[in-house]
C-alpha cells in the first residue's frame, strides 16, 4: 500500500527537482543579491542591506518613474483589453453577424504573433516620414493629424498601450465568447418574455455570470501588464527619455551596465508586487465564495 502512495511521487520528483533548480532557486539567489552589491567590475560581493531598495524609492529616484509607469500601463490596457474584448465577443454571438467565425480568427490573429514582430511592424508603420499611418493621412489631406507618434512624449505612452491593446484582445475576446456560450438561453428568452433591453440583460444577466471569466481575464492582464517588456523594448526601447519605460527594461537597463545587484533589486520589488497583488485577489475571491 506504502509503495502504491509513493507510485505517483516517482513520476513528479523529476519534474520538482528541475523546477527547484531552474526556477525556484535562481530566484532565491536573486532575492538575496539584491541585498548587496554585486556588479561586473568587482570580484567581491558585499552585504548592503537594504541599500538598494533605498536607492529605489527615494523621492528622486528615477525608478519610481519606472513603477509608475509600469502600474499605468498595467491598468489602463487592462481595463482597455478588457472592455474591448467583451464588446467584440458580444457582437460577434449576435445572430445577426455573418461569417462570425472568419471575424473571430482574424481578430484573434494578432495574438499568434509574437511580440517582438508586431513591435517591429507598428514601429514602421508609425514613423514620422515614412510610416504608413502618416502618408495615409497626408493622402486624406489631414496633414494636420500627423504626429511623431513615437517620440512626442505626449503621445508616445498612449500610443505603446494602444498597440499592445490591438494584439491582446483577440485573446480575451475569445475566452470570453467560451463564457459567453456557457450561459443558457433560457435566461435570455425569459428576460425577452418581460421585455428586458439588450443593455438590462447586459447588467442583470451577462454581466454577472461572466464575472468568474472576467475576473480570470483581468489577473492574466494584470500580471502580463506588470512584467512588460517586449513590446516597449521593440517600439520604443523605454524612451524618449524614461518616457515608456517599465520595470523591466530598467532591469534590462541595469543588468546591461553591470549593476547586477540593482537589476536583482528591481526584479525581486516586481516580484514581491504580484505576490502581494495576487494574494489579494485570491483572498477577495475566497471571501465572495463564503459570503455567496
């Protein structure tokens, strides 16, 4: 009986012993070099406490511009992916809507890409002189909308999330048509009987049901949003200035000039930021499951 318990152990071990190795202990390792200072030009590697952290957020610090942005981003193409999403996945289970399936790959086509090339062709695209985007309004005769999209430090943040938005949203736009071809029609058909809108069954029946989709959609946009990195590094590489950059393309930046322990800093406040962020809002969602 012993032997039969153990049975399954012999096939996970494997597993468990590469991911300690591979994963959990680098990670440890990163945690505590960020508490000294372990750079490329010294081959010894002093205890500096909290030092780094310090440098990080004190009121001057150019990181602070690097989480705040990283926290604006994160909300704002949440709540734009999302809502983007959810409108599309409504229009297209609409039975009015032809060739639905055909809409929905190509909506969805983007997320196959990865993004490093889509980066590289909206980078293109958007150039001041040669862009598509710009030589498309100047053959409208709006010469007067052209802008230096990616470089205008007004327009260059709204810009990047308005990218990564385009590509995400066929993602969450299918999961939530899977949500949305989970809700029975006999509550649509009984709200139609009282005369219910499409906005009422909207809020009183759509909504609500969905909510444990949204909610898994939002934690995956949220953790993408807070770990960033590919499509601001192929667009913009953090700049004009510090204008779009993130937490990590200052680690990036900081591994890059040999401030290991610093890259190490920055890496572990992200860290510690989606464990808190998650926690909560796996424990929020514990709590609406006892009071329900």
């Amino acid at each position: 009986m012993n032997r039969k318990k153990l049975y399954p152990w012999y096939f996970s071990c494997g597993a468990a012993v590469l991911y300690f190795l591979l994963f959990f202990l680098p990670g440890i390792l990163g945690i505590a070099y960020s508490f000294t200072d372990w750079n490329l030009y010294s081959n010894e590697i002093e205890f500096v406490g909290l030092a780094n952290y310090r440098r990080i957020f004190t009121g001057n610090s150019e990181y602070l511009k690097y989480i705040g942005n990283t926290v604006i981003f994160t909300i704002v193409t949440t709540l734009m992916k999302t809502v983007a999403g959810l409108s599309l996945a409504l229009l297209l289970t609409q039975k009015f809507i032809k060739l639905k399936n055909f809409h929905r790959m190509i909506i969805f086509s983007p997320q196959v890409m990865s993004y490093l090339v889509v980066g590289l062709v909206f980078k293109s695209m958007l150039h001041p002189t040669t862009g598509f985007f710009n030589n498309f309004l100047r053959s409208l005769g709006l010469d007067g909308m052209t802008r230096n999209w990616l470089t205008d430090l007004d327009l260059v943040f709204p810009t990047v999330m308005t990218v990564d938005t385009w590509k995400g949203m066929g993602y969450i736009m299918v999961v939530v048509i899977a949500g949305l071809m989970s809700i029975s029609t006999e509550y649509y058909e009984a709200a139609s009987i009282d005369g219910a809108s499409f906005f009422q069954k909207l809020r009183c029946i759509t909504i609500p049901l969905l909510k444990p989709v949204l909610v898994n959609v939002t934690v995956l946009n949220v953790t993408y949003g807070l770990r960033v990195f590919d499509m601001i590094y192929s667009l913009t590489n953090g700049g004009p200035g510090n204008a779009t950059g993130v937490i990590n393309t200052a680690v990036y930046k900081e591994f890059s000039r040999g401030d290991l322990a610093m890259g190490t800093t920055l890496s572990s406040v992200l860290y510690f930021g989606i464990l808190i962020l998650l926690y909560g809002i796996v424990k929020s969602m514990e709590s609406k499951e006892v009071e329900s």
